[in-house]
C-alpha cells in the first residue's frame, strides 16, 4: 500500500514537474510574444511621428528657394507652423544662417546653425534628425528635423522644424500591461534619453544601472550592435523583470520596453499554489485540478490579449489588432470600405464636462458601432476621438445611407441627462473598388484619412469619400492658399464690371463689381477655382473688402475726371455681415474717398438672408442708415424666397439666372417672374434680371415690367478702362 501510495504521489509529482515546466515554456514564448508586439505598438508611433513629420518639412520645402526675400521667408514659415504641430520652423540658407519662427510668433534672423550635424548633413543632400538637445531658445528639450531645399535640382538652402521631446515622452507613456509596465529610449551605449523612472530612479546608462548577468548583458550589447530585437529578463532590488529591446532606425536610438514579471506571471503562481495543493490532495482533487489549470491559463491568456489587443476605455479593438483582421478579410474578400470617424469638438467636451463625461462619450460611440455594424464587419477605437470600421460593401448609396445613420446616432447621444450639446461627426471613406489591386489595410486607412481632412473644418455632420481627384484638389488648394496674400499686395486681383441695363431705355444705369486674378505673366485663374477656396478659409473677407475700394477709387477718378457717377453694386460675404465693425468699415471706405454712400450697392445672398435674419435685418438697417442701398442676389434660388422679402428691407431683387432658359422663358418660369415682378413693383423694389443672353429674354422681361438686365446680350464683364469708355464714351 504505501509503495502504492508513494508510486502514486510519485506519478502526480512527475506529471506535477512536466506539466509545470511545460507550461512555463508556453508562459514564456506567449510572454516573448505579447511584449514584442506591445513594443512594436511604441517602435510604429514613434517611426510613423518621425516619418510623418519627416515628409511634412519635405512637402513645405518646395515653396521655399534662394529668390525669396526675408520677409517672405518670415510670412510662409509663420503660415506652415499655423497648420503643423512644430514648436519652430526655420529655413537655413547655405552660409549656414537660419530665419526663425516661433509657434508663438517669435521671429529670429540671421541665427547661425553650422554647429547642427544635421543641418550639415542636409546642406549635403541627406534629410534626417537630430539627436535630442537642449533648446538654446526656449528651456526645453527638443530635436531638429532636417531636408534640403532644392532649385533647379541644386541644394539652396535648408529647411529646418523643431519639435518638443514631449511628443516622443507621450508617446512611450501610453500604458504598457495596463499601468504596470514601462517603455525609455536609449542611446547605442545605453544612456537613457526618454525615461519613466520606475525602474531608473533618474535617468542614467540603462546598461550599467542594471545588475545584468554576464550573458543576458553580452546578449543585449549584440542585439545593439546588430541593430535587432532581443527579449530578456532580468532582476533588480529583488524583483524580477521582462523587457525587450529593438533598434528605431533613426540616430543611434533604441528602445526599450519593460514589465514586472510578477505582473505576467500572477497566472503561473496560481497555477503554482494550485499545483502544490493538488499533489497534497491527490486523487481526491486531481480531476479538479486539471480543470482549474486550464481555466487558469485560459483566463491569463484572454487578460494578456485583452491588454494587448483592446482598448482599455471603450474595449474596442485597438489599431494594431484592427489592422491584423482587416488585412485578414481584405485578403479573402475585396468587398469592404473603410470608415474613418472623428468627433468634434471632442477637447471642448473634456474640458467643459470633464474627462468622465468624454469617456462616457467615447463609450457611446463604441456602442453605436457595435449595434450598427454586420457579424462580418469590425471596428476599433484608432486614438482620442476617433474611431475606425469596416463596411461589408462597395456600393457608395449604401455607405452613405449606413454611415449618415451611424453618425445621426452619435450625434442624438446626451452628454449630460437635460443637456442638448450638439455632437458633430466627420468622416472619411476608402472604398476598395473592384479593380483595385490595392489590399494595404494601412493604404486604406491613409486615404481614408485624407477624405476626412476635407471636411473636417466643416459644421455638422459631414462625410467625403477618397478619388483620384482629391490629392490634385488639395495640391491646388495648398497652391492658391499660399499665394493669395502676395497676390492681394501685389495688387493682382482686378475689378471687373459688368453693366446693367434699363430695359426700356437700353441704357447703362449702373454695374456690378467682379473679381479677376491677373497672374504676372497675364494668365487668368478663372474666379471659381478661388472663390470658394476663399470663401472657405476667411480670406474673402479681405478681397470683398479689396475691391469695394477698388469700386470707391473708381468712382473718385470719375468725380476728379468730370464724369458722371455710375452707381455699382458690391458683392459682401457672409463673413464680413457678422463682423461686428463692418458698417463702421464701410462708411470709413467711402468716406476716405470723400463719396455718397448712395452710389454704392450693398449686395447679399438670398442664401445669407435665410441664415440668422434678425441678424442681417440689423445690419441693412446699418447700411440704409449710412445711405447705401442693398440688393439681393439669386433671389429665388432658395426655399425662403418671400419670407426674406417680408422680414428684409431691401432695394434692389436681382432674380435667379435659373428662371431663363436659352431661348426664352418657360411657361411656369414666365408665370412665376411675373408675378415676382408684380409683387417687387408693389414693394418699391427695383427688380434686376442676371443672366440675359438673348433679344427674346430681354423683350420678355421688359413686357413683364422688369426695371433692369444685365447679361452677355448687352456686355460682358470688363476691365473699368472699358467700362468707363462705353459707359461715357471717352476715349
């Protein structure tokens, strides 16, 4: 019996001992795993940072070569750090004598940078980064992005950005094993340069601080030398650690990755205890033992990849898990788009209703998308507040009919119980189309986040698909934005006027004003390729107000001249109406070239008249206060066409180009305009017709009793030299 029982406890010790060693094998390759995966998450962050702000600075440094002035240097170096993250750009030229400028504004010139080695390095065709240093401008750590600057492919200069170590501290700071790990950077020779001080109290040579036993150090030291990844283990003041290391691919930087082992093991050491007390019960608690172990090592393998995996506030797939099922459907099946999301406003809601709120919002978002979303699509929580998904389709009515939904979803979710605080939604959509042989989950989600950025500025709920055609619109956007402040100085943009005729008599009565842009080299970019990137970025402000000088200069060389006065009418934005000084602008304009108000035509939208009436209401009175007569454009055009009329006083109704045909008018055109125009008579307001092209349309709208027409039959719009010789006859 007792040879039983000791064959017995004998048997259950062995089994004890394999199994147990065993499992610390398969504890050990899944620990070596989950730890190299979770540092490369760190490795990719910093690299696509490096990278991303790397391919910045070579985009900015082709508007920029050894032509330009220092004034011009300062003004395009301040207008690329308004749209960046960069705490300085710089533009260095080849005596090594840098102009600086500050996100605060700050200016420096003539700052000599021939101590930088990778400034020297660009100056010699290769673009990099600095190793990290102390920034003699400002008391703060930093590194120094570096490309050279080509003309006529010869380096003229050097285009230079900087940018706060902070944003390489956040990024090694997101949690590794939830708060219990730890990532730093090390140079080649182990000093650390980014640190949590966990383990090193201060930073220090990350080699010699730790007590490494001979093999692991020489291990560690080639895997240094090799620039390759190396998992290790190691004890310091009694307590045992996992960590990994890996090269970053730029300088001489590593990085390191670091978790307590008691953290990973917890697992193992139940199944340790559980281990002891089976061999102690034996038989009796045998069947039960093997149960709880793989219990046990199920639910620590689940903890691991939860926290590799998922996302700790909303527990939606993290980026790096998201990618790998992505590319795994996309692999098997083309039929899939994908969704980037981002919420706006979201720092506002962190900071208005706090961090719990916006957690609370962020988990809403992740809710939506799970019950909105098919057994065979998948989102993830990318980062902040954006969000990512797969759609099963390629068909566009249907993405937008399912993503229009999902947005109205998240924008119906209350913050905060009785508060009604708008949320907002962008998103950006890559269809992988049929003949694409394009299956890069992360080519995917670049372009998607490309369509994002075009309406992200935008109010509301809005969403844009990519296509070929929006790096071409946004190549030109970028280009007419970078020069239309030198335009608007070098007085390229041009007053053009289209005159207005009285129908009856077929006489000028007055004009409009339009814009032209005259490039030096007399070429004409047409008004709608920039209007409505003005009218976008506030810049039209600034050119309606150009060219309502321009009107006024006009009119006064007339007076100064002899000539009669032709009244003109001005296009205004929307922008300058709620501009709390615009009337004041206006009355100083006319009042600087000593003119009546009443030869100036105020003229608005119908679009602008429907949006905050009370408000535009306000502004006309203003203007007939000062004497300026206001007109409406395409009336008509909108759904609130008569009840503008009813709560505005205006003068002038210039009627939609959309009511004429190309011959003549159409029956219900011609029943609608005449009762418009019986209506405006009864108003006391003059009534003008845009958009006339032939003798049918003007003696038709003259029979209806219409006051005024303007359109390519009679002229059409010219240069004020031509204005003034066919209004005046002068010559």
């Amino acid at each position: 019996m007792t040879l039983i029982v000791a064959c017995t406890i004998g048997f259950f010790v062995v089994t004890a001992v394999v199994l147990l060693t065993l499992l610390n094998h398969v504890m050990l390759q899944q620990t070596r795993q989950y730890l190299g995966e979770i540092s490369n998450q760190c490795r990719t962050a910093i690299e696509k940072q490096i990278e991303g702000d790397l391919l910045t600075i070579q985009g900015v440094s082709a508007f920029f070569d050894d032509t330009l002035d220092e004034q011009s240097i300062i003004e395009r170096l301040e207008t690329e750090n308004n749209r960046n993250s960069f705490i300085r750009m710089s533009y260095i030229d080849r005596d090594y004598r840098a102009t600086v400028v500050d996100i605060d504004g700050s200016v420096y010139t003539d700052v000599d940078m021939s101590d930088q080695p990778v400034i020297e390095a660009a100056m010699n065709g290769t673009l990099g980064l600095s190793d990290i240093m102390h920034d003699r401008l400002a008391d703060k750590d930093i590194v120094l992005y570096a490309t050279p600057v080509y003309q006529d492919d010869e380096i003229v200069g050097v285009m230079g950005a900087t940018r706060s170590v902070d944003s390489f501290s956040t990024i090694i700071q997101q949690p590794l094993f939830g708060t219990h790990g730890l990532n730093l950077v090390i140079r080649q020779n182990g000093e650390a340069i980014l640190a949590l001080d966990e383990i090193l109290q201060e930073q220090g040579n990350f080699l010699e601080m730790i007590n490494f036993d001979s093999q692991t150090r020489k291990k560690l030291e080639q895997a240094i030398a090799t620039q390759s990844a190396y998992t290790f283990s190691f004890e310091d003041s009694g307590r045992q650690y996992w960590g990994t290391i890996n090269t970053l691919g730029y300088n001489d930087w590593y990085l390191v990755s670091v978790v307590p082992a008691y953290y990973i093991n917890q697992g193992y050491q139940q199944m340790m205890f559980v281990f002891i007390v089976t061999i102690l019960l034996l038989i009796v608690v045998f069947s039960f033992l093997l149960l709880y172990t793989n219990h046990i090592r199920h639910v620590s393998t689940q903890r691991i990849e939860h926290l590799a995996y998922y996302d700790d506030i909303t527990g939606a797939y993290n980026t790096h898990k998201f990618m790998e099922l992505a590319a795994a459907r996309l692999s098997e099946d083309k039929n899939y788009a994908l969704v980037l999301l981002d919420l706006h406003g979201f720092k506002f809601i962190n900071a208005s209703f706090g961090f719990s709120v916006g957690d609370r919002l962020l988990c809403g978002v992740s809710d939506i998308l799970s019950r909105a979303l098919g057994a065979d699509e998948i989102y993830y929580h990318r980062f902040a507040d954006q969000f990512g998904f797969l759609l099963h389709t390629q068909d566009e009515s249907v993405i937008r009919k399912r993503v229009t939904a999902i947005m109205d979803a998240i924008s119906a979710f209350e913050l905060v119980p009785g508060d009604s605080h708008p949320i907002h939604c962008y998103c950006g959509i890559k269809v992988n189309q049929h003949d694409s042989k394009e299956l890069n989950i992360g080519l995917m989600q670049d372009r998607a986040a490309a369509a994002l950025a075009q309406v992200k500025n935008l109010h509301g709920n809005h969403l844009a698909f990519y296509d070929h055609t929006l790096l071409e619109r946004a190549q030109h956007k970028n280009h007419i934005e970078q020069h239309m402040h030198a335009a608007l100085r070098n007085r390229e943009f041009i007053a053009y006027l289209q005159p207005k005729y009285d129908l009856h008599a077929e006489q000028i009565v007055s004009a409009e004003a339009l814009v032209r842009w005259q490039r030096p080299d007399g070429s004409l970019v047409p008004p709608g390729d920039f209007i409505p990137i003005f009218e976008q970025n506030g810049f039209i402000t600034q050119l309606d107000l150009y060219i309502f000088e321009e009107v006024c200069r006009t009119q006064r060389r007339w007076l100064d001249e002899g000539l009669p006065i032709v009244p003109i009418s001005v296009n205004q934005s929307r922008l300058l109406f709620y501009q709390k000084n615009y009337l004041e602008t206006v009355h100083g304009l006319v009042s600087k070239y000593d003119l009546d108000p009443k030869y100036i035509i105020i003229e608005v939208t119908e679009s602008l008249a429907t949006n905050k009436a009370e408000e535009i209401a306000s502004v006309i009175s203003g203007l007939h206060t000062l004497g300026f007569s206001v007109s409406m454009d395409d009336f008509g055009s909108g759904y609130s066409s008569l009840n503008v009329l009813r709560k505005l006083s205006i003068d002038e109704l210039k009627l939609d180009r959309d009511f004429l045909s190309s011959t003549e008018l159409e029956a219900r055109s011609r029943i609608i305009l005449r009762n418009i125009l019986e209506l405006a008579r009864e108003l006391h307001i003059t009534t003008v017709c845009e958009g006339v092209e032939t003798r049918i349309q003007a003696d038709q709208l003259r029979d209806m009793g219409c006051d005024i027409a303007q359109g390519y039959f009679f002229s059409r719009p010219i240069d004020i030299e031509s204005f003034t010789k066919l209004a005046f006859g002068t010559e």
